[in-house]
C-alpha cells in the first residue's frame, strides 16, 4: 500500500511540472508560445491575412518549392511596395526557422505583439511584407524566419543575413 502511494504522489507531481513550468515561464528555447501561422481553417478571422498566410506543406514535402506554400499572388502582393510612414524596428540577423511553418513571417524580439510588417535584405535591395512574431530575448539576439520570406528577398536558407524590419505603417 505504501509503495502504490508513493508512485501516486510521483505520478502527480511529474504531470503537474509542465504546468509549473508554464506559469513560472520556464519553458526551453524550443516552446515557442506563440504558433507562426496555423492551417488556414484553424484561423481566427482577426489574425488571417491572405498575404502573409498559407496552409501547411504536405507531410510528405522535401524540397524548398514543395516546402513554400505561397501562391504566386501572395508572393507579389508580398514585394509590392510599402506605402509611405512605415517605422524602422531595427536591424536583426536572421536564420532559417521551421521550414514546414507555412506562410511569410519573422519571429523577432524587435516586437512585443504580433503584426504586419516589412523585411529588408540590404544586401539585395528586395524585401518583403510579413508577419511580425514576438519572440523572448534582448533586442541584440537573433531571429528565425520563414522559407517563404527569405527566399522573397533573396536571401540564402543556410546562411545567417543581416535584414531591416520595420512596421507597415
């Protein structure tokens, strides 16, 4: 009997340690909080924007085209030009993030709520609007990025690339 009690109390407290966690905000690096972009369906209408949106690859998908989800449309309305009074955010250096996240965004520390933005690659000239993700971490660190995006402002998937983010308006 003192034995099944002592492997309850185990049992309990190992299920309560993801909810510790969670409310002591010490999740790894790995968890992010805030998903990129869901399934299309699985959308609040507030967050979906056609141009920054895109459903998953299929599970099957091994190549970069298979990989990006963009349609032809999102992708010009994506590097058509900002209008004017957008606010320069700061200069990050970027990664490739998950590549079957769908859709064109940046997981940045440069913002503290999600919104559209756009990405400048200095070193091309071409850029790209997109999504702007919140992510923990001081201003200096780094940031991950789309497949989609970084293939519109020509940047190199393995590389780290210096880009520009600043907000739509």
């Amino acid at each position: 009997m003192k034995h099944c009690v002592i492997l309850c109390m185990i049992c309990l407290g190992l299920s309560a340690c993801g909810a510790v966690t969670e409310r002591l905000d010490l999740e790894g690096s790995g968890t992010e909080k805030t998903a990129a972009v869901r399934d299309i369906a699985d959308m609040d209408k507030a967050t979906y924007d056609p141009v920054t949106s895109a459903p998953r690859p299929p599970a099957a998908a091994r190549t970069v085209e298979a990989l990006d989800t963009t349609t032809a449309e999102q992708r010009a309305a994506a590097v058509t030009p900002a209008a004017a009074g957008a606010r320069a955010l700061g200069t990050t250096v970027v990664s490739l993030g998950s590549a079957t996240e769908p859709g064109l965004w940046i997981k940045t520390p440069l913002v503290k709520a999600e919104m559209q933005g756009r990405v400048t690659n200095p070193a091309t000239g071409r850029s790209s609007t997109v999504m702007l993700i919140p992510i923990h971490g001081p201003v200096t660190a780094g940031s991950r990025m789309s497949l989609a995006a970084l293939r519109l402002i020509g940047a190199s998937l393995t590389d780290l690339t210096r880009v520009e983010i600043s907000t739509l308006k």
